[in-house]
C-alpha cells in the first residue's frame, strides 16, 4: 500500500513539476533566520529542499506547499527521494 501510495505522489508531482510552489521551515544557519521561499516551480523547489544542507541551510522542517487546496505537502524526506528517483526530469517543463 504504502508503495502505491508513493507512486501516485510522484506521478503527481511529477505532472506537477511546473506548478509554482511555497517552501517554509527553512532556516538559513549563518543569520538563523527563517527564509520563506515562494515563487519556485515544484521541481526546483524540490531540487532546493533535497540538497539545501550543503548550501548552509537547515531543512529538517522544511515543508514544500503546492497545488490546490487539499494537495499532499512535501517534506524533506519526500523531496530526496524524488530527487533521488527523477533528478533532472523535475527542472523540465
């Protein structure tokens, strides 16, 4: 179950990939500030919140928001396996 559960997220997703998206609970750890990201595709604010710890930020709450109201959120253990799983597939259009 919980394997067509995953694949029905990432098909989503990844028809999805386009859509504008909204991060929050990222914080930048040299001012230790929340930085709300908005304005981002899906696949890029996927791409952002898998690989963001090497950029010096702190995503272990991070939660990506997208889609109509009701749609699944993303948190960061969603976003590495997706970009694990389809990497450079998410940036396209």
């Amino acid at each position: 179950m919980l394997l067509a559960l995953n694949d029905a997220i990432s098909t989503a997703v990844l028809a999805g990939r386009s859509a504008n998206a909204e991060i929050f609970g990222v914080i930048d750890l040299t001012s230790k500030i929340e930085a709300r990201i908005g304005g981002i595709s899906l696949g890029r604010a996927i791409q952002f919140v898998a690989n963001a710890s090497v950029l010096g930020y702190d995503v272990r709450g991070a939660i990506i928001l997208y889609g109509e109201r009701g749609t699944p959120s993303l948190r960061i253990w969603d976003c590495e396996h997706l970009w694990a799983q389809y990497g450079g597939a998410l940036l396209q259009p």
